[in-house]
C-alpha cells in the first residue's frame, strides 16, 4: 500500500463530511502500513470549531497506540491543516504529513511553515485534483 491508496482512505472519510454538509476534509492515521485512525470534519455536528477532521484522526490515535507521541505514524490528509491542526501535530510529534491540496486562505504554510515538530516530514499533492475539486464543489454549492 502507497500514499495514494491511503489518501483514498482520507477522502472517503472527507465524502462522509461532504454528505453532512460539514467542509469535505477527511484523514487517516498509519502505523505500520495500517489505517489506526480515522476522522472527518465534524464541527457542525458537535458545535466545535476544534472537530476538525485532523483532532478527530489524533485523538483515535492516541487511543489506538496508548500514546501522546505519534513520531512512527503517517496522517493523511486531504487539505493542508490548518494552523491550529498543524500545532496539534507538532505537540503529537507526528512522523510524517501527507496532504492532497493545500489551504492558501488558512493552510498553516501560508501563516507558520515552521510550526510543525522539526522531524515531520512533509509531503504534499497526493490527488490534489481530486480533494481541491471537492472543495470547489463544496462551496460552489453553498454560494
């Protein structure tokens, strides 16, 4: 399994957002090529503004490996994290991010590039077309 068959797995999850009109991010977490996490955007829902699909994803995780420290595992996310996401991943120590389109109103590279944990490994375009166009149809149809 590859980066594009778990990012799959991400916009699965940000489908099940698009289906409950929540904002269509999705995200995986991997430990040893194994999905241990999953989450979707949920602010709507639970009335959070926090319930991104990124604190959804590590909270599971933290759960799934009895852990605070995710430095061995993968999150795949379809949109790049926004800054508060990104500062959850940097206190997680997350091993590597793996982001389809990135976010230029509020991506955490657009504010912060350097917020991540110094050892994050980056990766970014994996079916970038696929999530940016879900995020364009989104707002299309709420305008």
């Amino acid at each position: 399994m590859d980066s594009e068959y778990f990012m799959k797995q991400a916009y699965r999850e940000a489908l099940k957002a698009y289906d409950a009109q929540e904002v269509p991010i999705g995200a995986v977490i991997v430990a040893g090529n194994q999905i241990i996490a999953r989450g979707y955007n949920q602010t709507e829902l639970l009335n959070d503004p926090t319930a991104h699909a990124e604190i959804i994803a590590l909270t599971a995780a933290f759960n799934a490996m009895g852990s605070k420290f995710l430095d061995e595992c993968v999150l795949y996310v379809t949109v790049e994290p926004c800054a508060m996401c990104a500062g959850a991943l940097k206190w997680a120590r997350i091993g590597k991010l793996v982001y389809g389109t990135k976010e230029p109103k509020c991506g955490f590279s657009t504010y912060l590039p350097s917020i991540l944990h110094p050892n994050t490994e980056v990766v970014s375009g994996i079916l970038e077309a696929e999530a940016g166009q879900l995020m364009k149809d989104f707002f299309k149809e709420r305008r």
